[in-house]
C-alpha cells in the first residue's frame, strides 16, 4: 500500500475532522433531525399531477441519504490509506470493503450513488498513485523505456483496491438487475426529446447542451423549473443555432480544468482540482445519456452531489485568485455576495413550493413552452372549480403538444361536465386514436357517448377501457349505469358486483345494486346487498339511507329508524333523509314525528314537491283528526 504524504492532508477530510465512526454517528443524528423537522409539500406521481401529502418528504429524502452514504463511502476509502500506515494491509482491505458496502447502501437509496465506486478508483489513481498524465504521454511520445518501471504499474496495492472496486460494483449492477429486471424504463419523446433524434449529430449536440445547462444552474441557479419536458427546451438542429456557444463555453472550461488536475507540476493545485472534478463529472455521468437514455431533459435533482465537486472547484479558484491580487477584500465582498443572493434565491424557492398554484406559475415565466406546466395550472384549478380558466390552459397544452393525451382526456372531461358533448367526444376520441391502450380516456369517451343516447358505442368504449384496465372498477359502475338506462337489470347488477369486487368500498356500486333491487321489488335481494355493503363500509350515510328505506317498505320500521337516525346524524343538512324518516314515521303511525321531519326538509329544500305533497296529506289528516276528537 502507497505511504500518504504530508499534502494529502489537505485534501482528504477524514484527515481534518472527527473519527469515521464519529461522522458516521453524527450523519445520521443530521438525518434524523432533518426527517423530524421537515415534513414536505409535494411529490409527482405517475398521473402528472402534483398531490400534497406527508409522504413528499420521504420522497426527497433519497437524495440526501444517496449523498450521506456516497460521501461516508468516500471518507471509508480515505481512511484505508490513513490505517495501511499504522496496521498494515488488512486493517487497510476493512475499509475499503466497508467502502463497498456503503457505496452499495447509496445506490439502494438512489442509482446514483453507485458512481462513489468510480470517483474512489478515479482518487485512488490519480490522487494516492500520483499518476501523472503529462509525464506517461511524454514517455510514450519518446518511447522511454523506463514506462514499465513507473510505479502505479506495479503496485499490487492499487490492483487489488480495482479489483475490489471492479467486484464491487459487478456485484451491486447484478443484484440490481435481479430486482428490477433486465428492462430499461419506457420513456416517451416528449420526456427527452433528443434521445429520439434520427440523427446522432442531433443528439450528441443536445446531450452537451444539456450538460451546459447543467452547469449553468450549479453556477446560477435562478431559473428553476419543476418539469423540464414537453419543447421546455427545443432541439438545436443546426450549427447557426446560437446556443452552441454555451456547449463550447463549457468544455473549453472543463478541458482547462482537466489539463490542469491531470499535468500541472504542483501536486497540491493537481489533487483538489481532481477531486473537485469527479465530484463534479462522476456521480452526473448517470444522467448524461451516454450510458442509457433517462427519462429527464433536466433534472435539478442530479446536480446534488455534482455540487460538492462545484463547491470545491470555486473555493480552490476563490484561494487562488486571492493569491495574486491585492484586492482581497473586494475578493472576500464578491464571495458573501454570491453567498447572499444564493441564500435570498433559496428562500425565494421555497417560497414557491408552498403551494401548488406559486410553484406551476413559477415554472410557466421559465419554461412557457412546456406543456406540462400548463397541464398542471389547468388541472389545479379545474381542482378549485374555475373551469373556464382551466380550459384555457388545457387547450393551450394540446396546442404545444398536440400528442397529449392527459390534457386532452381533462379538457374532455370539462367539456363533458358543460355539455359541449360533441367537441367532448372529438377530444376524447382523438386521445384514444393517438394512444389506444389509454383506459381513462376509453371510459370517459363512453360517458360522453351514453350522455349522447348513443348506447352501442358507449358499451364498445367501456368494453375497450376494461380491456385495457382488467381491474377498473369505475368503468364497471359506469357500464353498469349504461345496462341500467336499457333496463337490462341482470348485466347491470353483475356490472356492479364486479365493481365491488375490485373495489369493496365502491359505494356508489353498492347503492345502485340496493336502489335497483328496491325499485324491482326485490326487497329481500336488496336488504341482504345492504347489509352485505355496510359490514364493509360501515360508516356509509347513503348506504344507510338506501338500506333503511328498503326495511321500512318491509315493514322493519324500527331498526330502519335506527339506520335513518345514523344517517341523519352523519349528514344533518340531506333533505331526503329528513323526507323519508318522515314518510317512515308516516307510515308507522307516529304522525308528530313525521310532522316534525317533513317541516325540517322542506326548510332544507323547500321545492320538494314529493315532501310538500306527502306533508299536505299529513296535514289533512292531522285535520281530520282533530275534528273527530271534537
């Protein structure tokens, strides 16, 4: 094992801060105290809508727990080189496979952080082996035969660390292909634009873009977007485009960084250039499409362990430009400076993802050509009731997109809801032509066409979306309501069952099976269904409204009291509760309580004709009563 040398302590922290063991406790004692104070506004799911839920913090923790791990990862392989000095090469062969282990636990939290296997190979080559690139090329060039005497060659220490590396992470890619399967991801062109270029000039332009924009957000990150998909950022397809500038600004910068960490004659400068580099490249490098295509354009998320490579990078080039200028003070101002505006940016942010509304405008004044964003301000506020608003933005999303089909299915919807039925089902339609196994938009094209009286289509519709979707249970209530308006009782019944099959909670499922059964006669059928349905829902005030009205027409007027009692007490403001106990009590005989509910559900819904009918008769008869007694 290589002997470390007195300057390797400026750039191996485990030298500078507590014992490994220490970090290791106090990282997890930051961890939890992080997880206890911060619970999360949103998380994306697969139906691209953004939900407020606990669980969004969890979400975002992956990232943390990725870069904890990767950098405990990191620190274990230093200390190896710090015990091979004092215990021998065992001692030294511990940490490496507790590196390992823990470069494991990272990418179980995020894939990314199997590349902390990388970045301690790219250390321990040029950093512990004092590989000196400019050195080898100058003696290939020459022909020198002393390469073969040159150290990092023959050092068995190195090659066995590579070899540990190289098991290590053939070991984690295998059980990672034994979970997750040999399949890569489905992603669509509007996911990542470029990996779908015919052309690999195209591409190769686009995914170095990409990286300059990357970079950009680490140095100014000030246009920051939730979703950056969906012509957010259009394809470059020609060398006059002006964005080329950026790309070649980039790699010229990381060109002069790279000759510098790879031949510079002071090792000191050439060590933390090297590893502010593969902070900055390695753990990016899943990202950068090279390997695999990903699912993202731009995706701020994995820029945060390339951030400690940028944060090493410009406190180093801060250090040295202080070195030869007078003008430290003003040096030192610029620093707070950035500091400032980036904590003031920060706050800014944050502020931004308190709420959905803030966070999807934000992201429309960045990326006013993604789709998505519109997609999103329109579903929130077809959430809060403001169609007319949302429509706008639904058809300002198809209008980017003309392909997309979750805006199409909603504008559908609200569509469907202000009965502009037919332009409902030209949307809805074209939504199923474009992607024919879309279940949602099948069902929805049915409602459409039942609202239509068009009921063959709307059955083939239906018949199509559970096709697609074995286990829908909403699209068997839905076809059940169809079989129901053609009087075909039995396949509405069944309809209805297998909606409560796969969804035992489905109450509306359930109380159209007690209504329909009601209605039929069948009042036996349908107090065993409602029975049946309560045990699983107990708490259900309609399912206790339906089944008390099926016992009170069985003449079981007092546990169908009780039942009518529960519902009211769960939903007090229902006119038709008060209505039926009233017809009930009618019934029953108990006249002042019929009285006395009647009255209530008028005061509740005064244009009842059935109640203000049924309350006259009692009127009458309470006249008829009092008359006789005098």
């Amino acid at each position: 094992m290589a002997e470390v040398d007195a300057d390797l302590v400026h750039i191996l922290p485990s030298c500078v801060l507590p014992p490994f063991w220490a970090k290791l406790v106090v990282g997890f004692v930051s961890l939890v105290c992080f997880a206890r104070s911060y619970d999360g506004d949103f998380v994306f799911d697969d139906s691209e809508a953004i939900v407020n839920n606990k669980v969004a913090g969890v979400v975002g923790r992956a990232d943390l727990l990725c870069a904890l791990f990767f950098l405990l990862s990191f620190l274990g392989y230093c200390k190896a080189f710090r015990e091979s000095n004092k215990e021998g090469a065992h001692s030294s062969t511990f940490w490496v496979l507790l590196s390992i282990l823990l470069g494991a636990v990272a990418m179980l939290c995020k894939e990314q952080g199997i590349t902390v296997l990388g970045l301690n190979a790219v250390f321990d080559i040029l950093v512990i082996g004092k590989f000196n690139v400019l050195e080898i090329v100058q003696k290939v060039l020459h022909k020198d035969k002393s390469l073969e005497n040159v150290g990092l060659l023959r050092n068995g220490g190195l090659l066995l660390r590579m070899t540990l590396l190289t098991a290590g992470g053939a070991g984690m890619l295998y059980v990672r292909w034994k979970i997750m399967g040999t399949g890569p991801p489905a992603f669509t062109e509007v996911d990542n634009p470029a990996s779908f270029a015919d052309s690999m000039w195209v591409r190769a332009i686009n995914y170095n873009y990409y990286y300059s924009l990357n970079a950009w957000l680490l140095l100014c990150p000030w246009w920051l977007c939730f979703d950056w998909s969906m012509g957010c950022i259009p394809l470059i397809k020609s060398v006059s485009d002006c964005r080329v500038i950026a790309l070649a600004a980039l790699w010229l910068c990381l060109i002069g960084l790279i000759c510098q960490a790879l031949c510079s004659e002071d090792g000191h400068k050439r060590r933390i250039l090297t590893l502010g580099l593969g902070f900055l490249i390695i753990p990016f490098l899943p990202a950068s499409n090279l390997f695999f295509r990903v699912g993202f354009v731009v995706a701020e998320r994995v820029l945060y362990l390339p951030s400690v490579g940028y944060c090493v990078l410009l406190t180093f080039g801060f250090g040295a430009l202080s070195k030869h200028t007078r003008k430290k003070k003003l040096i030192a101002a610029v620093v707070l400076g950035i500091l400032f505006v980036n904590m003031l940016r920060c706050v800014i942010r944050s502020g931004e993802w308190r709420s959905e509304d803030q966070l999807f405008r934000s992201a429309l004044s960045v990326c006013p050509l993604n789709a998505k964003v519109h997609y999103n301000i329109g579903k929130n506020l077809a959430d809060k009731g403001n169609q007319t608003a949302a429509i706008r933005y639904y058809r300002e999303a198809v209008r980017l997109n003309p392909k997309y089909v979750h805006a199409m299915n909603n504008l559908g919807n609200i569509l469907k809801e202000r009965n502009e039925l037919q332009e409902a089902e030209e949307l809805l339609s074209l939504a199923v032509q474009i992607q024919p196994d879309f279940a949602a938009a099948w069902m929805n094209l049915g409602i459409v066409q039942n609202s239509l009286k068009r009921f063959e289509a709307a059955e083939q519709s239906y018949r199509t979306a559970i096709k697609h979707r074995r286990k829908y249970p909403d699209c068997y209530y839905n076809l059940g309501r169809l079989y129901a308006d053609l009087n075909r009782h039995v396949d509405a019944l069944n309809a209805w069952r297998n909606a409560t099959v796969l969804k035992p909670e489905h109450s509306l499922a359930w109380n159209n099976m007690i209504i329909l059964l009601d209605n039929t006669g069948n009042l036996a059928q349908a107090e065993a269904v409602g029975r049946e349905a309560l045990e699983l829902i107990p708490n259900d005030h309609s399912l206790m409204f339906s089944l008390a009205n099926v016992l009170g027409k069985s003449q079981k007027y007092k546990e169908s009291e009780a039942l009518f009692l529960k519902a009211i007490k769960a939903n007090p403001n229902a006119a038709s509760y008060h209505g039926n106990l009233a017809v009930l009590y009618h019934r029953w005989g108990h006249l002042d309580l019929a009285k006395k509910h009647y009255e209530i559900s008028l005061q509740l819904d005064p244009t009842a004709s059935g109640t203000k009918e049924n309350y006259g008769l009692l009127r009458r008869k309470l006249e008829q009563m009092q008359k006789r007694d005098v």
